[in-house]
C-alpha cells in the first residue's frame, strides 16, 4: 500500500495560498506524541529522585527522536509520504509508551522498547527511497547510534539502559557535527570513487561485447549503464512546514500540563489553595505558551527564523519540550500539595526545569542577534526567581516554603520575558535570507 497525502487543501496539508500545513495524517501520528509524553510525564510525578530524572530523561529523548525521524520523513517525502510507513512508525512508538513504566523492571517490556526504537529508526531511514540524504538529520541515514540499541537486546539490567545512552549520545554527537557541506562532501567522495569503478565496468563489458552482434551488444551496454546508480541527492526541510510541526508539539507538550493539573484538581476539595494553585498553573502554562509560540520560531522562545542550522535547532527543540513536560509533571504535584509547604524535591524539579526553560530562552535570543545587554535584560532577573525558588526554605523547616508562594514564583519568571519582549520589543541582529518559507532548502546552512 502506498496511498500518499495530497497537497490539496481539502487534505489539510496545503492551503489555497501553497503554503504547506500538517495533513490529516500528520495530525493523527501526533496523537501517540500526547500518549508518550503522558506516559513519561508520570515518571515525575509521585516525586522526582535522580534514578527518576535519569530514566525521564533517557526514554524523553528516545520517544523525541522516534517522533521527529517520522515527523522528518513527512516533511521531506511531502505527496509521496506513505500512510503505511507513518502509521508503523505510530504503532512503534505506541508500544514505546505502552513500555515505559515497566522499562526498568520487567526484561521484556525494556526488549519491547528497544524493537519498537529500531524499527522505527529503519522505517524512518527507508521510505525515502534511494537516492536521498537528508542534511537536516543526518542520523536517519548515519546509523552508528543504533548499534547499542541493538546490542543491548541480549543485556539486562542497568547496563542496558547504559547502552541506549550510550546510543543517545553518539546520535547527538553527529547531530551537532555533521553539517550539510560534511555529507555532502562525503558523498561527493564517495561518488566519485564509484563513478570511477562503475566506468571501469563499463569498459570492460563493451570489450566483452566486441565480438557480439551489434544490435546484442548495443543492448548488453545499455543494460549495465541501467544498473550504474546515481548520485544520492542532498535535500533539506521545508522550513515553514516543520516549524509547524515542532510547535504543534509544543502546544502537546502543554496540553499534558493541563491533564496533569485538571486531573490533580478534580480529586482535591476545592478550598483557597487548591484555588490559588490552580490558577497559577493556567497562568504557568499559558505564559509557556505565549513564550514559545508567540516570541520566537520552531517553537522555541525567542528564536528567529533561519540563525541556526536545522539539526541544531532540533536539539534545542527536544530540552525545551522536556523540561516543559517534566514541570508539567511539577505542576500536576503542586495541585495536590496546594496549601502545603512544597516538598523540597518537587522545588526543586519546578526551579529546575524553569531554569532550563529560562536558559533555552537565552541561548535562541543570543544566536538570534538580540544582543547580550537585551537578553539578559530579558532572562537575567527570571533566572534569579528561579533560583530564590530553589533556595526557600524546604517543606521540613518552620514555615516551609508553601505550594502557592512556589508557584507564585513560576508564574513571576515567566511573565519578567514575556512583559520584556513586549515592552522592549527591540531588533534582532540577524535577518532571514530572502528564501520563501516553504523552501525546501536551507540556503545558508553551514
């Protein structure tokens, strides 16, 4: 099967303009991304320890890279994406989520979890077909990454999860150093060692073919220069298309702080501070929202468009949405604690996980040419209530610091950006290229 999405706007994945927007399909694959981060969300949520953090942090990564390989493959295959291919990849990484509260404990949800990885890693780096290289994430054609996943399918135990680190790793190494002018210098290299095999091959078959009949030789010839491959052609992202796509997950990223807070209230008497806490947490959630996807691009604060190679900005992508997802799961545990001191390791993973917010902010503002006086301007002061937040008084001193006054908190660092991009609005440094939106070429990636 084989059926494609249609660029049409009846299909939802172009509109009548020709701007490409997430089809039916792509909508639909998205929502096992609200299934998995659920699941990984609730890894924090009865008390965050670092076994907890460590385990969050491996399987987020994982699940993120299953869902952005496929996200990629939609992006480049466009009207030739095949409904097979994407719905696989969705029921791999549904048993990925199925997996991940017993991945630790039980052998062989941890082996589920691994399959379900690789399969969709290979579906990922197949349904392009040959002749492809896709420069905006090289790893879906440079495998070496899953070379521990699959080794660790005859280990047990801790060590295995040491290989998919291991794994993770070696994926983010390429990530950040192989550049589109790398693979394509690598396969200019190549080519033209095989270039130079296959016209030896050529030679040879037309001295074979001297003593044949024309009309037979003619034909041999023709037949090995039909086997002669050509040369894999290097494509890129459509730019305003992914950018779509990241910041729909973003917005599943805050839906699953919702659940968890909704949730949360629903079990709880409503009294004054389940209130309080709960209005903070819309307000959280709501100034994430309006840092994200109302200041910058790609659905990351205060980004602009085209500063950053693709591969970089997806890394960026990937600890923005995880720290969002781990203070969901925050936030979800201050509702229950409302009126309440905070426990000190729910402060912490709430101060935590503002500052790697706070500091993904700063890192989009800097390369994005906002200016270091301008930035921290705009970061400096939050991170500063992030860390007062880490540093109150824990839940076992004499006037703990309470629940509310923690939230409090959150709401105060988020909105210090937020009012500053809107009362400052100020002049990025770097302008975007004149390349239209939906190219499917980044030109000055480097």
């Amino acid at each position: 099967m084989s059926t494609s999405m249609h660029g049409t706007s009846a299909s939802g994945s172009e509109s009548e303009g020709g701007e490409r927007h997430a089809s039916w399909l792509e909508l639909f694959f998205d929502l096992i991304a609200v299934a998995g981060v659920g699941q990984l969300a609730h890894l924090l949520h009865t008390g965050p320890s670092w076994t907890s953090l460590g385990q969050y942090a491996l399987l987020f990564l994982a699940f993120w890279f299953a869902w952005v390989m496929s996200t990629m493959y939609g992006n480049v295959a466009g009207e030739r994406t095949r409904v097979v291919a994407v719905v696989a990849a969705m029921f791999g990484m549904a048993v990925m989520a199925s997996a991940v509260p017993g991945v630790h404990a039980s052998d062989e949800k941890a082996r589920a979890f691994a399959l379900a990885y690789i399969a969709v890693r290979l579906i990922a780096s197949r349904v392009n077909g040959r002749g492809q290289v896709v420069a905006d994430l090289p790893i879906i054609q440079l495998g070496a990454g899953l070379t521990p996943w699959v080794v660790s399918l005859w280990v047990h135990g801790d060590a295995r999860l040491w290989l998919w680190a291991a794994g993770l790793v070696i994926d983010m190494a390429v990530m950040v150093r192989v550049s589109r002018d790398a693979l394509q210098a690598e396969i200019d290299q190549k080519w033209a060692h095989a270039e130079e095999r296959a016209e030896h091959r050529l030679r040879r078959e037309e001295r074979r073919s001297g003593a044949l009949p024309p009309e037979e030789a003619d034909a041999r010839i023709d037949r090995a220069r039909g086997r002669m491959r050509q040369k894999p052609r290097v494509v890129t992202a459509d730019i305003g298309h992914l950018s779509e796509r990241l910041g729909l997950f973003v917005l599943i990223v805050l839906g699953e702080g919702l659940v968890q807070s909704v949730s949360a209230a629903s079990e709880e008497e409503w009294d004054g501070g389940v209130r309080a806490v709960g209005v903070g947490v819309f307000v959280v959630l709501v100034l994430i929202w309006s840092l994200a996807l109302r200041t910058g691009t790609y659905g990351l604060p205060l980004l602009e468009p085209r500063v950053l190679p693709v591969r970089l900005v997806l890394l960026l992508h990937c600890l923005f949405t995880g720290s969002v997802a781990a203070l969901a799961a925050a936030l979800g545990r201050a509702v229950e604690q409302a009126g309440d001191a905070m426990p000190q390791p729910g402060r912490w993973l709430l101060a935590g996980m503002l500052a790697l917010i706070l500091l993904t902010a700063l890192a989009c503002a800097l390369v994005s040419g906002w200016g270091a006086g301008w930035a921290a301007g705009a970061i400096g002061p939050a991170l500063l209530v992030a860390g007062a937040l880490a540093l109150s008084p824990g839940a076992r001193s004499p006037g703990g610091f309470g629940t509310v006054a923690a939230v409090a908190l959150a709401a105060l660092a988020l909105a210090w950006p937020v009012a500053w991009r809107a009362y400052r609005p100020g002049t990025p440094g770097a302008k975007e290229p004149a390349v239209g939106a939906g190219s499917a070429e980044v030109r000055d990636e480097r």
